[in-house]
C-alpha cells in the first residue's frame, strides 16, 4: 500500500519527470510557460495530467508589491496590478477548469471571480470554508450563471447550508486536517472526481502558503507591481514549512506596462 507520503511525492512530478512525460508541450519537453499561449497549450494535456496524478494541474497565480505584500496591513481591498497584468489575470482564469480562493479573500475583498475583461468561459468558482462563513450576499455567490462550489468542514450546520443553496452556491463537503481547515489531498481527490483539470489559485496567503507546504503548484504567474505596501505577506507566519526556500525553474520574466509578470515552475525535488 502507498503511504500518504508516496501518495503526495507521485502528486508532485518534480520539473524534470514533468517535462519528460510530455505534459508540458508535445514534442518540446524544454518548453517553458511564458505566455498566455504556452499555458493553454499546456493546458490541453491537463486531462492526461489529472488522470496521472489524480489531481488538477494547479497554477497559483496573484499580484504583489515589490515588498511583496498582497494586501495592505489592514486587509483593505488594493489594486496592486496594472490594467495590462489584470487582462492577463482574467486570461489566466478563462484558460483553467476552476479558479479557488480562501474564505479571507471573499470577506476582504467579496470578488466575483468570473471573466470580465475578456471574451472568455468563466472557470468554476471554489471557495475554501471550513465553517460556512460565505456570507448570503457575496457576489460570487449572486451569479446567475454558476453554482460557487463552498468546500465546508464535516460538522457544519444543515440551515447554513440549505440558504447556501437557496443562492448561487453549492457546499460540498471534504475531510479536514490537523489544523482543522480542508485537507487539500481530500480536496485534490474531490476535484479529481469532479473532473476538474486545472485550477487557477488566486489567494489569499493563507491559501497560497498550504497550497505550497502541500507541494501543490505546478505554475506560477506572478505579477509583481512597482509598489511598496508593507501590507500581508504572500506567505503568510506559517511561512515555507517543507523546505528553507523553494527555488523556481523555467524561470520567465515579461514586462507588462509597469508590471513584471514572474512565470515560472517549482523546482520541486521528489524524495
Ligand atoms: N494580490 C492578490 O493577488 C490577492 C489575491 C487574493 C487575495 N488577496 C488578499 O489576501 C487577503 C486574504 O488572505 P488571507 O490569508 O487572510 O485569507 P485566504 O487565504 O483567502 O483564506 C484563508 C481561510 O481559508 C480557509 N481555509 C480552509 N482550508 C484552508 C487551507 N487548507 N489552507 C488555508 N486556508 C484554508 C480558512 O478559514 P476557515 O478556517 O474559516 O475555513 C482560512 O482562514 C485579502 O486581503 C485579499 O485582498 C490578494
């Protein structure tokens, strides 16, 4: 039998074993993602990808200041990304299955989540919330046409969940972990069997930093805005538990109006 262990190293192909097994480009393993069009293409392979390692191919993907902040110290909303970053935000979101977020963002910020700046398919919206939180009037859960996906703990209240679902909202329940939030190998099966591919993670930092002690990235597009905020850390005090620093491969830079966007891989050791 596999160990949990095994079961997340054979979920995390490191650069290389991706690169070989054809997942990046067809015919060109050395490709990297640096555009738009690389991600797409890389993208008609996620079906393939999924049923390899049981999991959606996760492109984690947000705007920081130069300090690194992704939000002002009082979670204030902040529009850090320039209108050229943010067409390429929408882009990257109409390319992938589902785009998730954390219950933080949607109280910070209560974001649609869908295309707008584009013509474009709106992803799946996903919502991690242990406890219910979504407020009744969220506008991404007001959308006429989507059900959000609200992934809750397994104790939560029956009368929560029917108004949820008496608005655009559907809850889906998922095992927990230790810390008590959703456990994100439950979540990847969950998604797995619900034929999700690809996922788009835009936030928050609370998000972000279990989605990377957790090995689940594949991309990064990252847009780096000339600013200096002093605000939340992209990773959040929990920091990077898995190792001191993750270094990247593949590594892009593409000047975007004031904006640097940061395409890269994790480089990503198996052991
Ligand atoms: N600049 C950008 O691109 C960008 C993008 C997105 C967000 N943001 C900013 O990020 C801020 C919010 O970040 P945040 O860290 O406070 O909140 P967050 O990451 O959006 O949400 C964190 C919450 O999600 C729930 N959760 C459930 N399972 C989880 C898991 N396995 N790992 C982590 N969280 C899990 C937890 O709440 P429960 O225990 O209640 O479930 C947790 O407190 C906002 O200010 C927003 O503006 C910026």
């Amino acid at each position: 039998m596999l160990s949990n262990k095994t079961v997340k190293a054979c979920r995390s192909p490191d650069a290389e074993t991706l690169a070989k097994t054809g997942h990046i480009a067809e015919n060109d393993a050395d490709k990297s993602i640096r555009s738009i069009a690389d991600l797409k293409a890389q993208l008609n392979y996620a079906a393939q990808f999924r049923a390899k390692y049981s999991r959606p191919f996760i492109t984690i993907s947000y705007a920081q200041s130069i300090d690194g902040s992704i939000a002002s110290r009082d979670n204030a909303p902040l529009e850090l990304s320039g209108p050229q970053s943010w067409t390429l935000t929408h882009q990257v979101r109409s390319v992938c299955d589902a785009i998730l977020i954390g219950i933080g963002t949607v109280l910070a910020d209560d974001p649609q989540l869908s295309v707008r700046r584009i013509d474009g398919k709106n992803p799946q919206p996903i919502i991690l919330d242990t406890h219910l939180r979504t407020p009744l009037d969220a506008k991404c859960v007001q959308r006429d046409d989507v059900s959000t996906w609200i992934i809750n703990g397994e104790t939560d209240s029956i009368a929560t969940r029917r108004s949820l679902e008496k608005v655009s909202a559907r809850p889906l329940t998922c095992a927990t972990g230790p810390d008590g939030k959703i456990d994100l190998d439950a979540l990847m099966d969950l998604l797995a069997g619900m034929k999700i591919n690809s996922v788009m993670v835009e936030g928050g930092a609370r998000v972000i930093t279990s989605f990377l002690n957790a090995r689940l990235v594949d991309q990064f597009i990252i847009t780096i805005a000339p600013k200096l905020v002093g605000g939340l850390s992209v990773l959040n005090s929990r920091g990077l538990e898995i190792a001191q620093s993750l270094e990247c491969d593949q590594v892009h830079y593409q000047h975007l109006g004031n904006d640097i966007i940061v395409w890269a891989r994790p480089g990503w050791k198996v052991t």
